[in-house]
C-alpha cells in the first residue's frame, strides 16, 4: 500500500471484528512508528498497548464509571474547550449527526445516543488498545510530537490491512486505566486508540467524514 492509499483509506472505525491481532504485527507497527519525528528528537511519547483480561478489566472499571455518570470534564485536563465556536461546533455536530444518522439514531433518542457513546468504552470491539501519554511536565509542543506519532501509527496500521480509531473519549475515565496498566501519576493521557480489523458488514463503516475544500484552510503568498 502506497503513502497516498494509506491516508486516503484511513478512517475512524467504529465497529471491529473480533479477529485477534498477532503481537508480532503490533509490534513492527510500533517499530515503523518510532521514525515519527518530534522537536529535537525528543521523542516524547509512551506507549501502553493491552489486550485480553486487561483490556477487558479497563473497559468494564470504565463502563462502571459510566454508568455511574463519574466522567470528569475535558476542560479540567486542559484539553478541549468548555465552549466551541461556530466552525468547530458546527464540524462536530456534522460528523456525530451524519454517524447517527447511518445508524438511524433520531435526534433525541437519549438511550440509544447513550448505547452508541458506550461503544467508546470497549474500543467499538477492537481487540487491541492503545493509550499514549506524555510526561506531565511537557508543554504543548510535546503533544503535537505525539499527535505525528499517533498519525504514524495509524498510517502504518493501514500498511498491515489493520484499521484504527483514535479516541480522545477515554480522557474522561482515566482512573481504570492508569491503575491497569500501571501508569505513573508524573504521565498524562494524549488519546485512546481502537486497533483491529475492520467489519466490513457494519453500517457506521461507511462514514466518511466531510473535509474543508483546501482553499478555505490554506493561505499561499509569494506565488505567481
């Protein structure tokens, strides 16, 4: 698979064959993903990959907390806004409610909106997982060196006919996961990831999420 097939198949996944994936495979994606670059050479990133009774272990402590709306706020981590403005708002709304809308959830249908978020929460049933975190004393520019590695990682799972789905919804629930997988206090929690095969039988597969035209994001001077 060429550079260009890679980005343009990669998707956010939400459904995933229960297919295991060989550690073997897991690992040459990480070993690709290690050439990601990062501001000098820093490379800033740590890696926690689980799956079996572990995996099963922080998504059912997870799905517990949910169930007992103890989601703490995105804000208190500093990571998304407590209020978006109209174009991000609007971005957010259009990619949820085209996904509710292949799986035929009408606006206001709480319990099955609540069934779908869920799904987060045992990694749309991916077999593998995977948290990146950095060291809680980086700045801003660490975590853009980890978002490069976790585009590697994702490109590289599409080289491997692997599928992911980057998931910034395990911020909230970050207890779980930090006790399972031993990670210390001086580390914060960049994203989720869902990695497996894709089911190609699901409906919410399908989505393709909308992209600005280039010229209303890109800014050229000094051209002819």
């Amino acid at each position: 698979m060429d550079i260009e097939e890679a980005i343009r198949s990669r998707r956010s996944i939400r459904a995933f064959t229960d297919q295991k994936v060989p550690r073997e495979k897991i690992e040459r994606i990480l070993e690709i993903s290690q050439r990601a670059p990062s501001g000098t050479n820093t490379q800033p990133w740590h890696t926690y990959v689980c799956t079996g009774e572990v995996r099963d272990a922080i998504c059912r402590d997870v799905l517990k907390l949910v169930d007992e709306n103890a989601a703490r706020k995105y804000e208190e981590y500093d990571y998304y806004p407590a209020t978006w403005n109209d174009t991000h708002r609007d971005r957010r709304r259009g990619v949820g409610w085209s996904l509710y809308g292949l799986l035929g959830i009408e606006k206001g249908d709480r319990e099955r909106t609540a069934r779908q978020s869920r799904r987060n929460f045992n990694f749309f049933d991916a077999p593998v997982g995977i948290f990146v975190t950095v060291d809680a004393y980086l700045k801003r520019g660490s975590w853009f060196d980890a978002g490069l590695y976790m585009q590697t990682l994702m490109l590289a799972a599409r080289g491997e006919g692997l599928h992911t789905c980057p998931q910034a919804a395990w911020i909230t629930f970050q207890g779980p996961i930090f006790r399972h997988l031993g990670i210390p206090d001086d580390q914060v929690l960049v994203s989720g990831l869902a990695l497996g095969y894709e089911d190609t039988t699901a409906i919410e597969n399908t989505l393709v999420s909308d992209r600005e035209d280039v010229k209303n994001v890109t800014h050229f001077y000094g051209f002819d």
